[in-house]
C-alpha cells in the first residue's frame, strides 16, 4: 500500500509542477500578444493578421490557465483507496 501512496504523492507533485509550466506558458503568451498588438500599432499594412495572432496568442493564455486548474484539480485525495468503513486503507 505504500507504493500506492508514494505514486500518488508523486503524480501530484508532477501535476502542480506542469500547472506551474502552463501558468508560465500562460503569462508568456499575453506578453506575446501586447507585443504583437504594439507591432500592429507601427504596422498598419499588417494589422489585421497581427492582431489575429495576438488574439490567438491569448485564447491559448485562457486555454493553459485552465489546464492548469485541471491540473490541480484532479489530483484529489479522496481517490486514495478505502475500507469498508470508508477509511483509507493502511
């Protein structure tokens, strides 16, 4: 049983280390989409495509801020094995 507890400590702290990972991929996308956005500015010519990759960087911003609250969502404790009585098993 300890196995047990000792694979599901480690997947969580592997979920809160890639719900880090997105978080930061996150906050890189909405920095890429100011600077595309500031690049439109001073490019009316390409304006409308680089506006578009703005907005697409930040919908996978708001797509990895939710995995990342997936992520630390999912790994819950009440899915440790129980007894009859509902107590985790030793």
């Amino acid at each position: 049983m300890a196995d047990f507890f000792e694979a599901r400590d480690r997947e969580r702290e592997l979920s809160e280390q890639t719900a880090e990972i997105a978080e930061r991929i996150a906050t890189t996308e909405d920095q890429v989409a100011v600077i595309f956005n500031a690049v439109a500015d001073s490019h009316p010519e390409r304006a409308d495509a680089l506006r578009g990759h703005a907005q697409a960087a930040r919908e996978f911003a708001v797509h990895e801020r939710r995995e990342a609250q997936r992520l630390r969502t999912t790994t819950d404790p009440s899915s440790a094995p129980t007894d009859a009585s509902g107590s985790p098993k030793a």
